[in-house]
C-alpha cells in the first residue's frame, strides 16, 4: 500500500493556487486534485439538466484526465473543461459551493479520492476541513488588483472576455466572491492555522514553486 502524504494548497480566487498545485504535483510525481472543479461540476450539472445540487453532488462521479493539451475534468463520464469555466458558472458556483449538504458530500469524495496517496489538493478549506492534518499546508494570496489582472488574462487566453467583462468588472466579482467564500457558514475561505503563507503578488510562477519546494526539503516523502 502507497504511504499517504497530503499538500493543501488553498487561497482565493485568482492568487495562483491551481496553476501552482498542479506544477507541484507535476514535479514531485503527486496526484493532483482541484477542488474548486468539482464545485464547478455540480453547479454546470444542475443548471444544465435543472437537477439539486445536493442530489448531483451526492452522485457525482469526478475524474482528471492528464492529456497534452492540460488536465481534463470528466464529471459523471463527460468531459466538461470547458464547461465550469463560463461566466454563468462563475456567477453561480459561489452560492452552490455554500450549501453545506454539497460541501459535505464532496469533502467525503475529496477524502476518498486521497485515501492512502501522495496528492497535492487545492481549494478554498482543503488546509481546514476537507484535511486539517494534511502533512504540509500552503496559503497563497495576492493583492485583488493582481488576483483580477490573472483572471481577466486567463480568460482572455480562452476567449471568455468581452465588452460586458472589463477587468474592473472581474475585479467587482472576485471581491463579491471573496466576501461570499469568508463569510459563508461552513468551509469558509481561511488561512490554516498551521500553513505557511506566500504573498504572490510580486512573484512568478516559478518563484512561487521554488518557494514551496523550499519547504518541502524539509520533509520525507
């Protein structure tokens, strides 16, 4: 049986967490889990079959493919990358994410999908709820205009902006976000008590990941 060992990556939107957890586990030859996809899933599945969310989410058969064009989301056997990353998932994730019967059934997958593995894991309370033992806790953040800039830029790259989405306006959404991630009632947006903390703001990708790796060093894994 493979030793479990467990990274959380956590953070709010745009401060660089996915893009990062997946380099990590890319190389050190972890498994790689992004949370935040999962919620997407059941939010693009209820909306588009009109099914409960907490229904979807009790059933929901999520899988990552690796392919060379980045990893696949595959949710109850389809494929739906493209899908969770529209302006409508956007604007209805946050609400469905918040219902605690969704959260308690994905943090039940999410467990399982790590039983007894070597896996990177980011969200927004991977370091609090869904693994508060995890063997190594990070805590990303950047400054909002930043965190806006590299959501504006990501979707620009998948054609996903137009007129009606100016940075100001993604910025007004992440910060409508945030407020929505903090307060919510169980797996609130917060840094881990234990976690290291790495402001992004004014680092590259790979200064990012040299910084976590320096931490790493420390460790058996």
């Amino acid at each position: 049986m493979e030793s479990e060992f467990v990274i959380t990556i956590d953070g709010p939107a745009g401060s660089g967490k996915s893009t990062i957890a997946k380099k990590l586990a890319d190389k050190i030859g972890f498994l790689y889990l992004d949370t935040g996809a999962m919620y997407r899933s059941v939010a693009y599945i209820s909306i588009e079959y009109n099914r409960d969310p907490v229904e979807v989410a009790s059933n929901l058969d999520f899988e990552i493919l690796e392919s060379k064009n980045g990893d696949k989301f595959i949710a109850n056997g389809t494929d739906v990358t493209s899908k969770i990353r529209t302006h409508e998932i956007d604007d209805k994730v946050s609400k469905i994410s918040s219902i605690r019967e969704v959260r308690k059934h994905l943090v039940k997958i999410q467990r399982k999908f790590a039983k007894n593995k070597k896996i990177v894991i980011e969200g927004r309370d991977t370091g609090t709820v869904v693994f508060p033992d995890a063997d190594l806790k990070f805590y990303l953040d950047a400054s909002i205009e930043i965190r806006a800039k590299r959501r504006y830029n990501q979707k620009n790259e998948k054609k996903l902006t137009n007129d009606s989405f100016s940075l100001e306006k993604i910025k007004n959404k992440i910060k409508k976000r945030d407020n929505s991630d903090k307060n919510r009632e169980w797996g609130a947006l917060k840094k881990p008590d234990d976690a290291y903390v790495i402001d992004t703001t004014s680092l590259s990708k790979k200064e990012v990941l040299k910084e976590i790796l320096s931490y790493l060093a420390e460790y058996e894994y």
